[in-house]
C-alpha cells in the first residue's frame, strides 16, 4: 500500500507540473480587413490592390450586397433598431441587471424599452443581450429560411472566390488557432516557438476586438461563419471606449502566470494598443503574396511573434536537458 501511495503521490505531482507548464494563448482578433473583407471591397482598396486584375466594381458590389443583409439581419433578428443607440463593449455588461425572468413568452415589441436609462430600461436591454447571445449560440443555420440559407451561402462563396480563399483560409486559420484543425508543419511545433495545439501544453482562446457596435459586429461573426471559434462572451466592440481599454478587459480577464496574448490586426489603433500592452502584434495587409494576409499567415510565423516578446519554453527546456 505505501508503494501504491507513492505512485499515487507521483501521479498527483506530475499532474500538477503539467498544470503549471501549460500555456494559455489568447489570440486578439481584429475583424475588417483581418478575419473578413468588407470596407477594402466597399471603398475598392482591396481590387485595387492588384493593380487592374481584379474588377474594382464587382468587388464594391459584393460589398454592398454583404452590407445589405448584415443590417437586414441586425434588424430582424437582433433587436438592432431597438438598441442602436445602446452599444455596449460586450453583451456581458449587462449581465447585473438581467434579473433571469423566463423570457419565452415575452413580446419585445410591447415593453416599451427606450430612455430614459433607468433601471427598468436596462433591465429590458439585458433581456434583449440574453436573447441576443441565445441567438448566436444557435447560429444561422437554425434562425433563417431555407431561402436566405441559400442567398448567404452563394454570396459567402461569390466573396471567396473573388478574394482568392480569404475567407474560407481566414476561418481555417481561426480553427487552427483553436486547436480544431491541426496545422500541417506541426510535427515542428518544438522548435522556433512554433505552436501546436494537438499538445495539451497549449490551450488557445480567440478574442474578437473589432472597432464595430457591437450588435453588426456579432451578426458578421455569424455571417462570415466565425462563430464555431469565437464565442459571444468573447466579442468586444471598441466603439466608444477605444481598443486599449478593451485590450485591459482582456488581460483582466485572462491574465495569470502563463497566460500569453499575441493581437493580429491590420489598423494603428490595435497597434499602438498592443505596444502598451507589450504583446505581441502581427500586421495583417492586403497586398498580394505577402505572408501576413490570407492564405498566407501561418502557425509557424505567429509563433515565432510569441516567442520573440515570451520566449520559447520549448527551446529553454531543450537546452537545459542538454
């Protein structure tokens, strides 16, 4: 039995350094122009990009038409022309005032919401976010026609085709990140900070920080089909308050000893932001056969952004045994 107890002891404690060694990576995510393409094809930026291959017009069209039902959406199914002038940071901040009333029979265009901003109204706002993170928990799939289904799916396919896979490659990605995909080098995760989420060392979070409101911000997430690796509670909108501010919600939140934060994004704002956080920041652009943009970003570069501000324990552990 003693000797039973010790195995049991050394099972215990290696389970606990497992514990300790494993490491957080949280994944800061700009959206426009990083996760999906919308403003590069309204304004033509993007087309135009590719000096003269690509058809500036069709590109704006596609663009218009994305606008279109995004904000068809938000209103029919988001309460958005009830709460635009409402935007919060994330749907949580109104969690206080959400009493957990059974909202099954409620009709929301009976209960008068509107100013002022007393407690009632909000307490009517947190009946609208519970419902709206219900929503995006069931996806489209599950709320719209099969008609509109079809419409969606047709313009999702027209944009990846047209944006040379940037959207289908940007969501594999984001799997990747998540661990749900693996990465094709990841036999090499070992070497030069490369990540591998197949090794249970590394438990990855996706964060969407997105200078959006908050409610177009989750419908896109939706529409572009972001939703199976970024989770509701994880969406922020920077309208009002700034990327900085989220930025320190964020660290806030997922903070501790072996928690590292990398932001990939494409503007100054997400930046100067990681700078002052002292993360890591990888620029996303659109110009055709660079390695930061999509297809194109990899595990392996991200990696090599971690390591350079974290270090790579890997490595470090390599060398010790050594």
């Amino acid at each position: 039995m003693a000797e039973s107890s010790i195995i049991s002891d050394q099972k215990v404690e290696a389970l606990e350094k497992k514990g300790m060694d494993r490491v957080t990576k949280v994944y800061v995510w700009d959206m426009d122009e990083t996760l999906i393409l919308l403003k590069s094809l309204l304004n033509g930026t993007y087309a135009q990009a590719f000096n003269g291959l690509k058809d500036v017009q069709k590109g704006m069209e596609i663009g218009r038409m994305w606008e279109k039902h995004i904000l068809q959406i938000c209103d029919d199914l988001f309460f958005y022309e009830q709460i635009e002038n409402y935007n919060k940071p994330f749907l949580d901040a109104m969690s206080q005032n959400d009493d957990g009333l059974d909202l099954s029979n409620y009709d929301f265009n009976q209960d008068g919401f509107g100013p002022p901003s007393d407690d009632v109204n909000k307490r009517k706002l947190a009946y609208r976010h519970r419902t709206i993170a219900n929503k995006y928990k069931q996806g489209l799939h599950n709320l719209l026609d099969q008609e509109m289904i079809n419409v969606w799916e047709e313009l999702y396919n027209l944009t990846d085709e047209y944006t040379d896979r940037w959207l289908s490659s940007a969501r594999a990605f984001l799997e990747q990140c998540s661990g749900r995909k693996e990465d094709p080098t990841h036999g090499l995760a070992s070497l030069d900070g490369i990540i591998n989420h197949t090794d249970a060392k590394f438990e990855p979070i996706n964060v969407l920080v997105t200078s959006g409101s908050l409610i177009p911000s989750l419908v896109k997430c939706l529409l572009f089909r972001l939703d199976n690796s970024i989770a509701h509670e994880n969406v922020y909108s920077s309208w009002e308050v700034g990327k900085p501010q989220c930025f320190q919600w964020i660290k806030e939140r997922f903070d501790g000893p072996n928690v590292h934060f990398c932001v990939i994004g494409d503007g100054w704002e997400e930046c100067e932001g990681a700078q002052a956080m002292r993360w890591p920041f990888v620029k996303i652009g659109m110009h055709p056969g660079g390695d930061h943009r999509f297809p194109g970003l990899t595990l392996r570069t991200l990696g090599y952004y971690f390591a350079v501000v974290y270090g790579d324990p890997d490595t470090e552990n390599n060398e010790d045994e050594s």
